[in-house]
C-alpha cells in the first residue's frame, strides 16, 4: 500500500525523519521522490516593471521620505 513519509536527503542518503514500521530489515521498496515547490518570493512578479529611470526615482523618493534606522539600535 502506497504512503507518503518525510525524509532528508543529505550527503547521498535518504534518511526517514520518522522510523519505518511494517518492512523487514534490509527489504527492498520502491521510493517515488516528489520535492516541495520553492516558494518564489511575491516581489518578484514585480520585477521589470520599472525602467531604470523609474527604479532610480523611486530609491530617490524613500531614501528622502522614510527614516533610517540604526540597526545596531536593536541588539541587547
């Protein structure tokens, strides 16, 4: 019967994140790899809206209107 697990795959070898039960040691399975899409990030569909001119005006515009901050302001 078919079923569906998570694994890591790391240096070469597929390791179950969870123990398999119902196979006998060293049997041999048929393991069918299906990997999670990449989540693309939302700003991308954006990209290429703007033509340099455009682009460059906007940097303008929030470099003038929004404070900058001192990241260090935020450590303990």
């Amino acid at each position: 019967m078919p079923r569906a697990i998570e694994a890591i795959y790391k240096q070469g070898i597929i390791e179950p994140v969870e123990p398999l039960e119902g196979f006998e040691e060293n049997s041999k399975i048929k393991v069918r790899i299906v990997t999670s899409p990449r989540k693309k990030n939302p700003i991308l569909k954006f990209a290429g809206i703007l033509n340099d001119k455009e682009a460059k005006r906007m940097i303008s515009i929030i470099e003038e209107e929004f404070e900058k901050i001192n990241p260090d302001e935020w450590k303990d």
